[in-house]
C-alpha cells in the first residue's frame, strides 16, 4: 500500500529516479558550455533522460513508475495518445514505454508520432503474445523492443538502459546540431550587421569620393581658366575668351555680357546668338542691357531661373523675351564693384545642367578678378589716386602681372 501512494503521488509529474542529475543549463557553463566542443570546455554530465510512459490503465502505468525507480530516468504519464502529444510538446522525451491498455493501432499511431517530432527518441511496446502483425506494424512505426508484461524489474531496467543507449548517438548528434544551429544563426546575425555596417561605409566612401572628385574636377576648370583669361590684357580679347569658355562647358547657349557704363546703365560688350533669330537679337539685347543688367548690378552669387513666373519676379515684365527660357544670370564683382554682368539663356526644355552652375560660380569669381587687372593696365598712366576704386589693386601680385 505503501508503494501504491507512492506511485500515485507521482502521476502526471516527472518523478526523479535515485541517480538522476539535475539537466544543465547555459548558465552552469558559460560559453563552453553552450560550446563544449571547444578546446578547454569542462566535461558536463549529461541530462537525465525523460520516459514517457503511456497507458490507458492507471495501474499499469503506477506499476511501471515503480519498476523503473532505479533507473537514471525522469517519468511522466499520460492515458492517451493526445495526452501524450501535449505532455511531449515542451519537453520532448528520449524513450516512450506504451502499455497495451490503449485501442488497437494507438500504439504504431503513437510511436510513429513521437519519432516524426523527436527523430532520436525510441518507443518500446509492452504487450503479451503480439502476433506477427502487431509486430510488423509495431516495427515500421519505429518500436525497437516489444517487452511482455510480466517482465521482472531487472529485466525492465536493463531493456530501457538499452534502448537509451542505442539512441544515445542520436541524441548527440541532435543536440551538437542544436548547438550548431544556434551558432550559425548569432554569425548570420553578425554577418548581416557587418554587411550593414560595410554597405554604408561603401556608400560613405562612394560619396565622399564623388565630392572629392568634384572638387578635383573644379579645381582643374579654375586652373584652366585663369590660364586662360591671364594672358588676356585687353577687354575685347578677355570678353571673347570668357564667351568661348563658358559655351564649352554649358554647351550652345544664347550668352551676353553687359559692361557698366554710367551709374545705372550697362551696354553690350559681347553676345553669343544661338537660337534667336537674326533681325531680333540685337533689339533683344539692347532691351535686357536696360532691364537685366540694372537688376543684376548689386546682387552676388548665380541666378538661376526656371519658370516664366520666376523670370517675371527677378526682372519683371520687360524680360518677356526670357519668359520661355531657362535663365542663368550673375554679375562678376572686384572689391564691392561690378565690372560685368554675364547672362546665359536658352529653351526651359533644355535647361542648364546643375553640375555646370559650381563652374559658372567659379566663372564669375575670376573673371571680375581678371577684368579689375585689365582696368588696372588701362589706367596705369593716371595716377594711383585716379584709378577709382581699384587702387588697391597695384600691391605685388599684380606687379608682377603687370611687368609681365
């Protein structure tokens, strides 16, 4: 009776046997012990194995409860097949000992279900006289052993450790493929971050590289230009230089530079004529010396105009030749002063390229630089005091310039 309460109190738990040792956890070890094949790793028991015995009489379930109490094994119960199923869905079981109490064919449906789930896990049948049959049937389910009922408790014992034994390889390997799995997917992670990581340092390096490229490129319009437009020291001459530069770098394109003359009034210095026709385009240019370049006098920097309601805004409503054409407009300035105005204009459907507005930018600086010597050669006869606003032209850069 003693042993009868005993079993029952263990019904539906795991019962420890004597030699069971508590499972190890990846806290016990560390990283050996998530990784024991590593050279070093301390040697860890292994886990007690869990039984799953299955019965639709209670009895027998107690009975075989008790015949394994000195086997190193863990027990759990069920009465049924579905039982079975749940009680093994979080913890899956190395061995299943399924009694012959449960309908006909339970058995092979069980132990063919538990060897789907747990591919290492074994299923022993306990049964008396089964016929050939059942055993063929029992065998292709994946059942190992068939035990009769009325085996002793050593004989029981020693069957199981058996059975455990067999699937002992399988189990290994299982759980190092865990293992394994576990680490290819913290790499896959780390792989992935690393190629985040490097797609945007690529595309750092890629835009910094194009800046610099840029800038490179910049750098070799400005030397070439000013190589140019240095040689020139008359206006005509660094007018028609000017013009020729600039066509090459925006492509065809109407061009007009206006020249101060007075206070508030500019005249034509040069032009280019590309798609306006021919009896018009001085009557054209005449008119935007008096409108554009007036508006243009006093501000700094590129005007780029697109639309015909930002060409009204800027020069108003006698720029209407410019209505239907893409505007680039800026004056080129020494010392607060404007020494010209430089106007580029052509079809809204065949605009100026944002990458050419950087060496307009450039353009205009060094023009206005160029043209300030020019003016300071034309009046070199004066005296200094005379010069207008340029006296501080004469220091020792622009001696130079002009001893060459």
């Amino acid at each position: 009776m003693a042993r009868r309460k005993e079993a029952k109190k263990s019904e539906g738990t795991p019962v420890p046997g004597p030699a069971a040792a508590k499972a190890p956890s990846d806290a016990d070890g560390g990283l050996n012990a998530e990784h024991p094949e590593l050279p070093g790793a301390p040697v860890l028991p292994p886990p007690t194995p869990l039984v799953l015995i299955v019965s639709g009489s209670r009895l027998e379930r107690i009975r075989l409860v008790s015949r394994l109490g000195n086997c190193p094994v863990r027990c759990i119960q069920a009465e049924s097949v579905q039982a079975a199923l749940r009680a093994t869905e979080t913890q899956p079981c190395q061995l299943a000992l399924i009694g012959g109490a449960l309908p006909a064919g339970d058995a092979a449906t069980l132990a063919r279900a538990l060897a789907k789930r747990e591919p290492s896990s074994v299923s022993m049948l306990i049964a008396d006289a089964p016929t050939l049959a059942q055993a063929v049937e029992a065998m292709r389910a994946g059942v190992i052993d068939i035990i009769p009922s009325r085996t002793t408790q050593g004989e029981l014992a020693a069957r199981v450790r058996s059975a455990l034994e067999r699937s002992r390889p399988a189990r290994e390997r299982d759980a190092r493929l865990e293992r394994l799995t576990r680490v290819c997917r913290k790499l896959n992670h780390a792989r992935h971050e690393i190629s985040r990581q490097v797609s945007g340092l690529c595309g750092d390096v890629a835009s910094a590289y194009h800046d610099l490229a840029d800038q490179v490129t910049l750098l070799s319009t400005a030397s070439e230009f000013n190589s140019l437009i240095r040689q020139e020291l008359d206006v005509e001459s660094l007018l028609r230089t000017a013009l020729e530069f600039i066509l090459a770098k925006t492509g065809p394109t109407n061009a007009a530079v206006f020249l101060p003359a007075t206070s508030c009034d500019f005249s034509l210095g040069a032009y280019v004529n590309y798609d306006r026709p021919k009896e018009t385009a001085d009557g054209i240019l005449e008119s935007l010396a008096a409108v554009v370049a007036p508006r243009m006098e006093h501000e700094s920097g590129l005007k780029v105009l697109a639309t015909p309601a930002e060409v009204a805004a800027a020069f108003g409503d006698h720029a209407h030749s410019l209505a239907e054409s893409h505007v680039v407009a800026f004056s080129c300035r020494r010392e607060g002063e404007c020494l010209a105005v430089v106007l580029l204009f052509r079809d809204r459907r065949n605009p100026f390229p944002p990458a050419v507005l950087p060496a307009l930018s450039m353009i205009a600086e060094l023009f206005g630089k160029q043209l300030a010597r020019v003016i300071h050669i034309h009046h070199r006869h004066l005296p200094r005091n005379q010069w207008g606003g340029f006296g501080a032209l004469g220091d020792a850069d622009d001696d130079i310039d002009l001893a060459a």
